[in-house]
C-alpha cells in the first residue's frame, strides 16, 4: 500500500539549512553597515545623474529633458491648472455679469459720483453697488504712443519732416482692462498659483523631490541590497512567497499611483475650490505645503492599493477564506472608511471617498480572486490522498 503524505515546509530542508551562511550578531552588524553605504553610493549616483540633466535641460531650453524639475511641474500641475482654471471661471462669469450690458451714464452724474467718491477719502465702501458699477461704466483717458505708420494705410504715407509716433489719449474702460490683463495671463501662463514664503523655500522643495527623484530610479539597485542581507535569513519557501507577490505588488503600488495624481489629485482640488468660489474666497496656496499632500496621498493610495494581495495571502495561510470576506464584507466596508477617512492627510470629504471606493472595488475583486482561486485546505489534502492510496 502506497500513501501520499504532506510534509511541512520546513521538513523539506536540512537540520540545519543556514549553516553556511550564519554569522554572529557584530557580523550582521558590518554586513547591514556594507549594505547601506553601497545603498547611499547608488542614491547618491542617480541624484547626481538628475542634477546634470536639469542642467542640461536647462541649458538647452528643453524642460522634459530632467529629472527633478520636470517632477516638480508634474506634482504641482494639478493644483496649478484647477487653480488657473478657477479663476478663469470668475472672472469670465464676472464679466459676463457687469460688462455685457455696461452702461453709460452721463458725465455730470460721474463728476458727482467722483466727487463723492474724493470726499470720502477714495474709500469705495462710500459708494453703493448701483455707483460703483456706474463708474465702471465710466471711460477713463489713457495715454498712448501711436507709430504714424499705423496710420498709412489710411491716409497715405505722412510728410518728411512729420513725427515718427503720435501722442494720443484714449477712452478706455477699467473693467475690460483687468478683464483681458487676467484672461491675458491665464492664456500666456505667465502667472504661478503656488507661492514660495521665502527665498529659501524654491530650493528646499526641489532638492527633496530631487532626493525623492533619486530613490525611485536607484531602487532596483537599493531594493537588492536591502534584498541581499535579509534574503539571506529566509526559508525557501518565504523566498517563493516574496517572488509571487512582489510582481503584482509593484503593479498595483503604481496603479494606486497614477490614478491619485492624474485623477484625483486634480479631482480633489477641483472639488474644494469650489466651496472657495462659492463663498467668494480667493485661493493662497503654498508650495511647500502642496508638495507634502501631493507626495503623501499618492504613496497612501499605493500601499492602500495592496489590499486584494494582503486578502490573497491571509487566505494562501488559511486565517480567512472567500465566504469569510464575503460574509464580513459590511464590517470590511465600515473598516475602508475608517482607513481612508484616517490616512487621507486632508480634512475634507471628497479625498477620503476617492480612496475609499477604488479599495472597496479591491476587496471584491479580491473576494473573487479568492473564490475561484481558493487555497488548498487539510481537507483537501486528505482527499487528494486518499484518492491516491494504492493497493
């Protein structure tokens, strides 16, 4: 008779399988001390090699060619573009309120609105809305310089000895003239939304993406020194678990990734300015806390996005199966928005619900990893055994 028994993992593997690689305690020490300079080494390679192509980038008037530069434009174009855009709305809608159907009034009521406004020290608060939007109405003289050749086409080619340029006056409206300079500056993108509140803060901020910069293209070779000396204390069998998880790990740490800062990043901010346009506020961001957020929530959202593998491998160790996560899934939901509501480092509602629906959308999908792939229990083990008893 022939019967199929199943060992435990480590009964696969010698007495004593570290024998070759086992050092004392002050030799881990030098070896964690060798592992991590050689990591610095590598930071400190590819912070340089960033440096060098910022310049160059520089130089050559090329701004996607970089390392930390061309981040910093992509961490803070979200806030940048919801922010110009914000502003393009109000003063399009401004416009659209008060200078469509502008009107004229005539030139002794603006004397004496002016003169009203003179007496009161220049302090508009003097003046009601129907008097200010009059004097908005108002043309004002402004000065400028006409090239005579402008006028050529019109009335021939002047005189010899006639002037080069003409001094004129024009009548202009003040509120058409804010009007295009704003829509002017949202056009040519000559005007930065995010302010610095020191002259030290613009290089602070980029040296640290610079470093963040540094670590995300040096990680291959940091993460295998880091790999090296702990690698060299697991079982085989921990090894395989790493090497199936780490794929799919990295896949979904990027995913989580790029759906916070091409969607809800924008998204987000897009959602708050609102609540400043509704109640009038005007929006003073500063750099330097922006790049926190933008830094933090997207790595929030790639460890939350590990969820279906954290399932996947609690069910492979047998703690919860599929029924159990289905079963549960109200008390995983309620658990979901406490975790997203805690680790979204913004106080506002809409952050939180972008993090929490995507999780949620794991864990089923996790639900019916685990369904179809189920892990192999004793039970199932015992009855692939006894089919396989021999007689």
């Amino acid at each position: 008779m022939r019967q199929l028994t199943k060992k435990n993992s480590r009964d696969e593997y010698p007495d004593d399988i570290f024998k070759d690689s086992r050092m004392s305690f002050g030799d881990h020490i030098e070896e964690l001390r060798t592992r991590m300079f050689r990591a610095i080494k590598y930071l400190l390679v590819f912070l340089t090699i960033g440096f060098a192509l910022d310049g160059i980038g520089y130089l050559l008037h090329k701004p996607n060619i970089g390392v930390g530069k061309p981040m910093l434009r992509v961490i803070s174009d979200p806030v940048e573009t919801q922010v110009r855009d914000f502003y393009n709305r109000r003063n399009e809608k401004v416009a659209e309120e008060k200078l469509t159907n502008l009107d004229t009034s005539p030139s002794e009521e603006i004397d004496a609105i002016q003169a009203k406004l003179k007496k009161g020290g220049d302090n508009l608060t003097d003046l009601t809305p129907e008097e200010r939007l009059k004097l908005l109405g108002a043309p004002v003289p402004m000065p400028v310089i006409v090239s005579t050749e402008a006028f050529v086409p019109a009335f021939g080619q002047p005189k010899p000895d006639a002037p080069k340029e003409i001094g004129l006056k024009l009548q202009v409206y003040p509120g058409y003239i804010t009007y295009l300079s704003d829509k002017g500056q949202g056009l040519l993108g000559t005007k930065q939304y995010l302010s610095t509140m020191s002259v030290q803060e613009g290089f602070i901020v980029y040296f640290k993406v610079s470093i963040l910069c540094g670590i995300i293209l040096g990680s291959p070779f940091i993460l295998y020194q880091f790999w090296a000396f702990v690698g060299a204390g697991l079982y085989p069998h921990e090894k395989r678990y790493i090497h199936v998880f780490l794929g799919p790990s990295i896949v979904f740490f990027v995913g989580g990734v790029l759906l916070c800062q091409f969607l809800v990043l924008p998204s987000a901010v897009k959602a708050l300015l609102v609540f400043n346009e509704w109640l009038g506020f005007d929006p003073d961001i500063r750099l330097k806390e922006w790049l926190g957020l933008a830094i933090i929530l997207p790595l929030v959202f790639g460890v939350s996005f590990q969820t279906p593998l954290v399932m996947v491998f609690l069910n492979r160790i047998g703690v919860f199966t599929a029924q159990d996560y289905l079963s549960k899934w109200r008390y995983a939901c309620m658990i979901l928005a406490i975790f997203a509501a805690t680790v979204t480092p913004t106080p506002d509602i809409i952050t939180p619900l972008y993090l929490f629906l995507p999780m949620f959308g794991l864990y089923m999908g996790g639900i019916a990893f685990c369904y179809y792939f189920p892990a192999t229990t004793a039970e199932d083990v015992e009855a692939e055994a006894a089919e396989e008893v021999a007689v």
